[in-house]
C-alpha cells in the first residue's frame, strides 16, 4: 500500500520511513498542517488533527482503496517540572529550547522524564491507534548532533548517550516513535495477512 507521512518534521520522516523500509509499502512525506488542539493528552491531538484534516484539507488519494496516512504527536515529560513541556512541547521548543530546559532544571537532582508518541493511521475510513514511551534522565548538557528537537538532552534508560549520539536506527530500538511504530508494523503485517 501506499502510506503517507503527514508531517513537517524531516527527523520524524526519517525514524517512520526507516522503520517501515522492511516492509514492502511505499512511503511518501506530506507536508499537510493541521491545527493542534489545546488538549490534555496527545491521543486527543492526533484524533483531532485527523479529524480537521478530513474535513478541512480532503485530499482525493484520503479515500482510495491502498492507501493510508499517518500523523503522530509527540511530547516531552519532565518530572521535577510536573509533566511540563508535555502537551507544550512543541511551542517551548521553539521559544526557549534546551537551552531553557536546562536553565530550569538546574539545581534539580530528579532529571527523570518519558516522550511519548501518539501514532494515528487512518486508512480505508477508519482509524487505528498507536503508542510507545521511553523513560530517561535528562543530562546535564546537550550532546550530540544527530537526531532533531530534544535529542541532545534526552538520555534514555539502558544507554549512556543522548538519542543526539545515536544514529537513527539506534535511536529507534529505544525510542519512543520506534515503540509505538512496532506496534503498527504488527497492525500492517497482520492487515497483510488478513488480506492474503
Ligand atoms: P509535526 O509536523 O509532525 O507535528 P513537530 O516537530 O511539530 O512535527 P511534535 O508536535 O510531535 O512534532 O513535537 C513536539 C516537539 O517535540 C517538537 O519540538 C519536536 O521537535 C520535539 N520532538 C518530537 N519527537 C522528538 C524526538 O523523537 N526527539 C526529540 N524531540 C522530539
């Protein structure tokens, strides 16, 4: 089948299309934004982003038989800061970065955190849900050049590195995306199967 990837994000692109090269599907990158709700949880995010999308961005290929598309919504949960960036992470990113993340951990000697992924496919009018979290510390400083967005300051549980200091199929056996994109791949082999 034919999955797109609607995102604008090229490390995000990256970790989805290197997860799903084993499988015999093409894969193609839409740059389609949609608006992300001020909600709770990331599920609510991307049920709500799929949703606005079919209504207010349709695009012919949404409905053909073969195809299916993908949004995921990501977040960063830091514990000495009560869950914060969470929800905001995408907005505290862009305004104070690691840099502030650092900033306002100093002093703090709890650096535990967990991202998490919320993956929805929608396909043949229907959705499916997936998710993956990965626990971690939070260093120090940022170190590392691969990878995008908190990566230089996201050490995860069992490895010494940053996910920046891994290269992208590394950070995949431990990330969160590579989590909940596991569980999709079992979604898309036994779709196949199915269908065979
Ligand atoms: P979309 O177009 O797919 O929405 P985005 O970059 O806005 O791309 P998110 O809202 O899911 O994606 O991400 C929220 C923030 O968290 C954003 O600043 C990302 O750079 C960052 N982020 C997401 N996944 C990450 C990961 O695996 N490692 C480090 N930072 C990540």
């Amino acid at each position: 089948m034919i999955i797109h990837i609607l995102t604008s994000n090229e490390g995000k692109f990256r970790e989805i299309s290197k997860m799903l090269q084993p499988l015999d599907h093409e894969v193609i990158k839409e740059d389609i934004p949609y608006p992300e709700v001020q909600a709770e949880s990331l599920k609510t995010v991307v049920e709500h982003g799929i949703e606005w999308i079919l209504e207010n961005d349709m695009r012919p290929w949404m409905k053909a038989p073969d195809h299916g598309f993908v949004i995921d919504d990501s977040g960063l949960f830091i514990k000495a800061l009560k869950g914060f960036p969470g929800v905001y992470s995408k907005y505290v990113f862009f305004t104070i970065g690691n840099t502030g993340i650092l900033r306002l951990l100093e002093e703090k000697k709890d650096r535990e955190a967990v991202f998490r992924t919320s993956l929805m496919f929608h396909t043949d009018g229907r959705n499916h849900y997936f998710e993956g979290l990965c626990r971690a510390h939070i260093a120090y400083q940022e170190r590392g050049r691969h990878g995008f967005g908190y990566d230089p300051v996201f050490i995860p549980i069992g490895s010494e590195l940053t996910f920046a200091e891994m290269d992208t199929a590394q950070k995949n056996t431990f990330s969160h995306r590579g989590k909940a994109m596991e569980s999709f791949l079992e979604f898309l082999i036994s779709m196949a199967t199915n269908e065979g």
